[in-house]
C-alpha cells in the first residue's frame, strides 16, 4: 500500500501537466473539424508568428540576464554584504509582494510613471529631457523595463538563502591563504553559487517567456510585435478570425521552447556541479 | 623578542568581555595549545592571531611585525577548522595549491608543492578527488596540506579533530605533531580537550572565562596548577572539603579523619574550611605509600572498569574519593562494599582556597 500516499500527487500531476500538455498536442494537429492535419504546424513559419517567439525569446532572455544580475548583486548587499537588518527585511519584504506584482496592475503602475503622461516622463520633460519618442513604454524596452521589475524581486527571493548558506569559513579559509576578496568570488564563491545561479535565470526566462497579462495590458493586444502568449489568446479567443488548432500549435512551441531551456540548463548545471 | 607576541590583548563584543589581559610570547617552532572550556574565548584568540577579529586593546606582533591592523590576508597564516572548510568546487590538489596560485606563483612551481604535500600527508592519489568525496579525517588532512603548503610564517588549529571520531582523532594528532616538527612551524593549536593538548604541546595556555589562568609546559600544568581552576579541569581531581586542624602543622580533617599536608597552610586557621585535592592515580588502596602517608578509610561504593586502569569510588562518609589501579588479569579489582584504607603522600594534597585572580 506504500503506493497509496503518491496517488494525490500523480493526480496533481496528470490533471494539471500531463493532460493539458497532451491536449495540447493533440489539438495542435486536428483542424477545426477535428481531422488529422499538419498545417496548424506549417502555419506557424508564416513571419509575424516567427518574429513574435524571437522577440519573446529576446524579451525573456534580457529580462532574465538584466533582472538575473541587479537581483544578485541586491541579494548579495542584503546577504554577503552586510546591510542592516532593517534594510534586508525591507528588500525581503518588498520582494515578496513585487515578485508577485504582474498583470494589469503593474501594467497601469508603469503607465502612470513611465507612460507618455507618466508622472516620471513628466518630471524628465520639465528638467528638459524627453523620453518619447525615442522610448515608448509599448515597445520592446518598455516591456522590458516593466519585466524586469518583477524579475529583479523573484531573484532577490530566491538567491538570499542561497548566499546565506554560503559558509563563512570558506571565505575566511581563502583570506587567510592570502586572497582577495575578489579572488574568493573569482575562485570560490561565484562556482559555488552558480548552479543556484543558472537554475534562477533559467526560472526567469520562464516567467518571463509565459507572462501573458502585463503585456497585453501594455500592448493592448493589438500589435502585430508582440509576444507569443498574445497570438495565442488572439488565436483561442470566441471571435471569427481566431483559429484554435493554430493557438495549440502555438502553444506547442512554447512548450518545445522551454524544454530546451530546461535542457540547456540541466546540462550547465550538471557541469557547474561536477563537484557535488 | 619572541616570534610571536601577544601583549595586553583584550576583546569585547558589545558589552561582554570576550578575552582579557592575553599575554603570549611564542618562539618559533613552538607548539601552544589553547585549552579551556566552552566560551573561555579561544576562538576569538586565535581569531585575533590570524585577523579575522580585531582587538579591541593590545598588540600582536609576528616575527617582529606589528600585525595588529593587518588584514588577514596580509599575514601569511595557515588556518585549519573544525569544519574542514575545504573548497567544496575544487579538487583536492586544487584545494592546496590555492594559496599559492592566488599569490601567483608559475604552474610548475605549485604542481611540485601540492605532490609534496600531497606525500607529506600520506595522500597522493587522492589528488584528482574532490572534497565530498573524502571521509572527514582525509578532507582534515587535505586541508592540514593546503593550510601549509603556501609556507606560512604560523599554523593556527581550531579544535581541528573535534568533528572526528575517537581513533582518527588520536592518530590524526599524531600525525599534526610530527609534520609540525618535521616543518618547525610555530603552531598553535585550539582545544577543550586537555588529554589532545597535554600530549601535542609544549606548552600550554590554560583559560577561563577571558583570561589566562596558567602558562606552561603539560607536566608543570598537570602537576602543578596554580590556580583551583586548572587544577580541576586539567585531569580528574578528588576534591574533599576538608577543615583545618592545626594551620602551622598544615593538618585538616576530612570527615572526621586527620591528614596532613606536608606545609603550613598560608593563612589558615583551626576550624577554617577549605579543599583539598588530590590526583586519583596517587592514591593507592592499602600498603604503597609506607608508614608516613596519609591513610582514609571508607567502603567501596563503585568500581568502573576503563581498560588498562580501573577507577573506583570510595564514600568517605559525606563526600568520595576515586582512585585509580593498573588492570592486572590476575588480581582481582575490589569489589562493592570492600573495607579499604586509602593512601597517599602528604606533598601530593594540592589545597584550594579560591580561583586565584589576575
Ligand atoms: N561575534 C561575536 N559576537 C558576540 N559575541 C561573541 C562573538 N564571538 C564570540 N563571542 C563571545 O565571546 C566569548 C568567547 O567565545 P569563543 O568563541 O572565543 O569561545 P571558545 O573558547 O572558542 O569556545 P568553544 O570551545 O565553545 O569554541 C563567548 O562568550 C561568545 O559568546
Ligand atoms: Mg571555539
């Protein structure tokens, strides 16, 4: 009966993984009568869908990289680096609630400062400075920008404890052999870190590629630029024009899109880990 | 001038005093243990040493160096912990050759260096492994090997084998003394275990909460305390309350029998209390010590078989005496309730007033 205890969690996994993953696939190659078809595949090189998944793949990568490196060095002065308390359970704190700010509140919080009337874009333009038309907060940057302030958080979150862990007798094995602070980032700490490192910026780039509501809300849905999730509701959506077997196809993509990640990320894991 | 000075050193964290009045002065080659219980401020002694803490007071000078503002990666330690702090990410060889190849030195230089250390530790085809593949007395060793192999001018030891079991502890220690003699390095060594340092060092720093109780080598520490303290938590001790007889004779009474002291007791007067100790491997039941030896008699209440001694507990009335006889397969040990007279010379009693204060 030792069997009995896994059965919540395979049912958890085969109603929310493995049976919408497969219905996906499934629907990605019957067309709208429900025969076998591959042209919801093929349809997918038609150019605006190519350009949407290289710029979420754009998009997801920088705000990974971007929000991966200011996450890490905030985690680091919170840790490592010896800010008070008081500052260290602000930044948690904050953290907590801004890694999970997403969607058409963020949205409207970034049009009211960054936004063409925005408060900050205001305040620029008053000492002189203007934002637009050289920046919008609609185009690939301002998406960014918007991303970028719930990766920062979800990094901060997830590499304290890891920096925390870090023993301090390594470092201090490494100062009294003669190293320089540096030395022991170069040589000790950074390797150490790294797996926790890589893992987390592959988790951005996921959050990143499947965010859906911020950007609609910025986009408006609209564009033709735009990211993948957005085709795919336009494609799912109850209108005339929308094609559900192109939405799984879609979709599909995605799906093949984050194996890679998670593959290319276990494979530098495993050689950032050959220690362990 | 010594190879290594501590003078005045003091620390406080906050309010509460950590180490007080530390003063040390080392030669080179010279083994010095740190020895004391738990939060006497060892650690941070040698903290201090390597400069990891800063003293809040005092001076420590190195090799005629001031080094007291010296970064510690400005000193040319070696350090060892009780947690090995191995750097989990690099192979074993890669562990020792750190401090040189942050110093910089050519790749052949420090391939040499690490088999050398390599050999000098009995390890070198663990060269290639990496630290979560060692036990805990190889990994200690490894980093024993990457602690010296940059020739530091001081190998600082905290409680390296505490996390190590019984038999590996004692040949480990075996193993520390002999590259230190073999190298002449000026160690000095952390410990709350008085056997590990009275077999490694050639002297002692007995301390008690911040403070320096005694200094000296293991026979004079062990023989003659100085202070109650050490006396008691330097070995096992019998200590008798005791009340004084006659102080210019220096007799006292140990629940109601007589013994004598060999000195007058400084001070003292008739019905006076205080403590007398005694060592349990010198007393010995019955006839040993000859007519003139002090004599108590008392039942025995317990006998504890420990290998080669055998320890056993005598109630003398109100307290107890333990002492010590060699096992001997053809003498059978007493036995409970076994009438004995115990005896031991009078210069052996050590008399304890109070913890004597700097
Ligand atoms: N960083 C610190 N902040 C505050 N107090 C400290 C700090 N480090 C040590 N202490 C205090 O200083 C005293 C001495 O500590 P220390 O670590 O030197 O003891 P120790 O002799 O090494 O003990 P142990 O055998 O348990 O390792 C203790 O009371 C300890 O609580
Ligand atoms: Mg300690």
């Amino acid at each position: 009966m030792a069997w009995l205890g896994v059965v919540p969690f395979l049912a958890f996994i085969v109603a929310f993984l493995l049976w919408p993953a497969a219905s996906i696939v499934v629907r990605s190659f019957l067309d709208q009568q429900g025969r076998l078809t591959l042209q919801n595949i093929a349809d997918l090189s038609q150019p605006f869908i190519v350009s949407s998944y290289i710029y979420t793949i754009e998009l997801s990568a920088v705000t990974a990289a971007v929000g991966g490196l200011f996450g890490l060095l905030l985690a680091y002065a919170i840790t490592v680096g010896g800010l008070p308390s008081w500052a260290r359970a602000g930044l948690l704190g904050f953290s907590g609630v801004a890694s999970n700010f997403a969607g058409i509140p963020l949205a409207f919080a970034f049009i009211a400062t960054l936004g063409q009337l925005g408060l900050v874009t205001q305040w620029l333009k008053g000492m002189g400075v203007s934002l637009y038309p050289a920046f919008s907060l609609y185009s690939f940057w301002g998406l960014a920008i918007t991303y970028v302030y719930f990766q920062i958080p979800l990094m901060v979150l997830i590499m304290a404890p890891a920096l925390d862990a870090m023993r301090r007798d390594w470092r201090e094995a490494a100062e009294g052999l003669g190293a320089t602070g540096w030395q022991y980032w170069r040589f000790v700490g950074l390797p150490i870190l790294l797996p926790a490192i890589l893992g987390t910026m592959a988790l951005l780039f996921g959050n990143a590629f499947g965010a859906h509501a911020t950007a609609f809300a910025l986009t408006g849905g609209g564009s033709q630029s735009s990211v993948v999730t957005i085709l795919i509701g336009a494609q799912i959506s109850s209108d005339a024009l929308a094609n559900p077997g192109l939405g799984n196809a879609l979709a599909l993509g995605m799906i093949v899109i984050m194996t890679i990640t998670i593959g290319l990320y276990s494979w530098l894991q495993r050689l950032s880990e050959r220690w362990k | 001038m010594s190879f290594l000075e501590i003078n005045g050193v003091r620390k406080t964290f906050g309010q509460s005093v950590a180490v007080e009045h530390f003063e040390l002065r080392a030669e080179r080659g010279e083994f010095v243990s740190f020895l004391g219980p738990s939060g006497c401020g060892k650690t941070t002694t040698l903290r201090m040493v390597a400069g990891f803490e800063r003293p809040s007071a005092g001076h420590i000078r190195i090799d005629g160096v001031d080094m007291t503002d010296t970064p510690p990666n400005k000193r040319k330690i070696g350090m060892v912990f009780q947690s090995y702090a191995l750097f989990p990410n690099m192979t074993v060889a890669d562990n020792i050759g750190f401090g040189m190849r942050v110093a910089g030195r050519p790749r052949a230089e420090i391939r040499a260096r690490v088999d050398e250390m390599l050999g000098l530790i009995h390890m070198p085809e663990f060269a290639r492994r990496y630290p979560a593949q060692l036990s805990g007395g190889q990994q200690q060793r490894v980093a024993l090997a990457r602690a010296l192999a940059a020739q530091p001018q001081l190998l600082l030891l905290d409680e390296p084998l505490s996390a190590l079991d019984a038999k590996i502890r004692l040949s480990l220690r075996q193993e520390i003394r002999a590259i230190q003699r073999q190298l002449n390095i000026t160690t000095i060594y952390v410990t709350h275990d008085q056997e590990e340092a009275m077999s490694l060092s050639d002297r002692i720093v007995v301390m008690n909460r911040g403070r320096i109780e005694q200094i000296g080598g293991p026979f004079e520490v062990y023989n003659f305390p100085q202070t109650g303290f050490v006396a008691s938590f330097v070995g096992t001790l019998n200590v008798l309350p005791a009340e004084v007889v006659d102080a210019g004779a220096g007799r006292v009474r140990v629940d109601g029998q007589e013994i004598a002291l060999g000195k007058p007791i400084s001070g003292g007067a008739a019905g006076q209390r205080l403590s007398v100790a005694v060592r349990p491997e010198i007393i010995s039941p019955n006839g040993a010590h000859g007519p003139q030896a002090n004599q108590l008699r008392g039942s025995v209440e317990d006998v504890t078989f420990l290998g080669a001694i055998v320890r056993v507990r005598v109630r003398l009335g109100a307290s107890a005496v333990h002492f010590d006889v060699f096992n001997n397969p053809h003498l059978a040990p007493p036995a409970h309730g076994d009438l004995v007279t115990l005896r031991f010379p009078a210069e052996s009693c050590m008399v304890i007033t109070e913890a004597r204060n700097h």
